[in-house]
C-alpha cells in the first residue's frame, strides 16, 4: 500500500516539474513581486517556494477585503484562463 501512495506522490511530483502551465503561473506570480517591488530590492530572477503564502497576506490598498490571491485568481481565470486551462478544469 505504501508503495503505491509513495509512487502516486512521486508521479504528481514529476506533473508538476513539467507542467507548462505551474511555469506561467509562477512566471506571473514572480512578475507581480517585482513590480510591487521596484525600486526597492531590484528585478529578482526567483523566489522561495515559501513565499507564495504570503500572496494570502498582502492586502489591495483600494478594499482590504481583496487579496493578492484574489487578484491573480481572478486574473487567471478571466485573463489567462486560455494558458492556464487544463489547470482551471482541474481546479473545478
């Protein structure tokens, strides 16, 4: 039984490493950290995966009920949804 579980973990491991789709996401995760970012710690080329539960935390300046999160899942469905759509289905 464990050696099933542990060969589903990794073959959901190895979806992830090759997904196109995780690749643009992160792309644009990344994007927005350095646009909100600018002028202060310069263009970065990455981030720690640890990072990303900080887009629950950082708040819209304009109804601070809207989070990044938000904002880029909103983003992603009506924007990129197109790019993104077998990981939309998926979600669903």
């Amino acid at each position: 039984m464990l050696c099933y579980v542990l060969q589903a973990v990794l073959e959901a491991s190895r979806d992830l490493i090759r997904s196109r789709q995780l690749k643009k996401l992160l792309e644009i995760v990344l994007a927005f950290g350095n646009f909100m970012n600018r002028g202060q710690r310069g263009n970065a080329s990455g981030f720690r995966v640890a990072s990303l539960n900080k887009i629950i935390d950082t708040k819209s300046s304009v109804n601070r009920r809207t989070t990044l999160l938000h904002y880029l899942a909103n983003l992603a469905e009506n924007k990129v949804c197109r790019l993104l759509r077998p990981v939309c289905v998926f979600v669903l």
